[in-house]
C-alpha cells in the first residue's frame, strides 16, 4: 500500500504550476477588465488544480497497466513501481475530476453559461484519453497540443470569463505565453524519456522530432512567452515586469542546449516549473495594474 507521501509524489506537484499560473493570469486580466471576483477565481483555481492532479494519476493508472512506465529515468510512479494498485490509482483520477466537475458546476450556475458545461467535459475527456483507451493521443505527437488548448487557451480565457462573464482579446492574447510555458514542462519531460518511450511505442512528440529538434522547441517553448508578453507593453505597459523573470529562463535553455540527458534534465524540469511560477505572477501582475 502507498504511503501518503508517495501518492503525493505520484501526483506530480512540481507540474502544478500548469494549473496554477493559468488561473493567475486569468484573474489578472479579470481586475484589467474590471471585474474580477475572488471567490469564482478561487473555484477555477480548485478546479484546475483537481484536473491537474486527476490527469497525473490517470496518466500513471494507464501507462502502468501498459508496462511503458516499467524502466523509468524520471520520478516514481504508482503503478508502475508497484507500490499502488491499479485500481486505487484509477480511483483517485476518477475522484479528482469528480471533484472538479462538481466546483466546475458552481461556476456554470454562477454565470448562467450552461456551454461551459462542454468546455469542462472536453477537459476531462481530454485529461483521460492522453495516454487513456486504446488510442491515446499522448501517444501520437498531440500532447504538447492539448496542454497548448487547455493549459493556455482554456484555463486562462475561462477564468477570465466566470469572472467578467464575457470573452476578453486581453485574456486571449495572454493565455499565448502561458500555453507555451505549460507546453515546456512536457517537452522537457518527454525529452528526458525519448529512449524508453520510443522502445515502448510511446511515439511523444519529442520521439518524433528526435533529441536535437525537440532541444530547439524547448528553447523557444522558453523564450517565445517574454516576446509575447512584450508585444502587450502597449496596452498593458506593466507586462514589462515579465522580463524580471527572464534570467531563470538562462539556466535551463543552457542545459538543454548543451545537451543534458537523463536524471539531469529532472533538475531542468524543476527549473522551467519555477520559471513558470515566476513569470506568470509578474504577467498576472502587470495586466492587473
């Protein structure tokens, strides 16, 4: 039986600022356009972390069962170091998007927009099937897709609209460096396990591009959200504050760059999940201001 500390392992805390920062920037754009509400920030903030947690043990229930987590460089997982039952794992994933259905469900009574209703149904489906069924999409090159879709697109211009209850071009533009950012959290982990993913049939899309172009995409995972963020300086002047995260960008960019592999890039990983944290609370505070 798992301890406490290894399902907290198992759910994979240095990848919550991807659900974290989204909700942060959301908000930030909602105090620009006047209308933030705090409690409704602190519901989405809860539903995306559930959702984040949920994806992590459903990714560790379906890849355990599959045997492609057996011969791992990265960090333990449930199943597939046998310290967790399959259907514990599964039934942890299940809780946790029960758990953030049911707050996401406050939120579409809260705002009277029942079509969010299929926007927290395509997230749930779509946290299940990247390595879930018999056709995952995490197995064929369309992750970095995915988080892009609702790790950007979604979860800010979402938190953004149950606050303001309208669609914002500031939360759109914003949601941009945020998905990049997100998206750098899975190359650099799927960078780290091209070996034995592509032996196991786990074609990521760092399998597909191979070792050298994924370093490339990284880089510019990195880097292409400070541009981003420049570009609002006109509408938002404060967004500049982004740029004061901007060395932790070096350190990582550096080692990928240079060629780390393995338990290194585990560091790298811990690195872009600070990065994240850092920019998005400097972009979430120059949009509010």
């Amino acid at each position: 039986m798992a301890t406490p500390a290894e399902w907290f392992a198992g759910a994979r805390p240095r990848t919550l600022p991807a659900a974290v920062v989204p909700v942060a920037v959301g908000t930030g754009a909602a105090v620009y356009e006047g209308g933030a509400i705090w409690w409704r920030a602190l519901l989405a903030l809860f539903v995306a972390l559930a959702l984040q947690v949920g994806v992590n043990y459903a990714n560790d229930y379906s890849d355990g069962v599959k045997g492609t987590d057996r011969d791992r460089v990265g960090p333990m997982r449930l199943v597939g170091s046998g310290v967790a039952a399959p259907r514990d794992v599964l039934a942890a994933a299940l809780g946790c998007f029960l758990a953030a259905a049911v707050a996401g469900l406050v939120l579409v009574v809260a705002t009277g927009a029942w079509w969010l209703l299929l926007v927290g149904l395509a997230a749930i489906l779509a946290a299940w099937f990247y390595t879930g069924g018999s056709r995952p999409y995490g197995y064929r090159a369309l992750g970095e897709v995915s988080v892009f879709v609702f790790f950007g697109l979604v979860a800010v211009v979402g938190t953004t609209y149950v606050q303001v209850e309208r669609l914002s071009w500031v939360a759109v533009a914003a949601a941009v460096p945020v998905g990049l950012l997100a998206c750098a959290l899975l190359v650099v982990n799927n960078l780290r396990d091209i070996a034995t993913d592509g032996t196991s049939g786990k074609r990521t899309l760092a399998v597909v591009l191979g070792d050298t172009r994924t370093r490339l995409l990284y880089s510019a995972a990195l880097i292409l959200p400070f541009a981003v963020a420049i570009a609002l300086v006109p509408w938002r002047p404060f967004a500049a504050l982004t740029l004061l995260a901007l060395p932790l960008a070096l350190p990582p960019v550096r080692a990928v760059r240079s060629g780390a592999v393995g338990p290194a890039l585990i560091a790298t990983l811990q690195q872009t999940g600070r990065l994240q944290l850092v920019f998005g609370a400097l972009f979430a505070l120059g949009l509010a201001l």
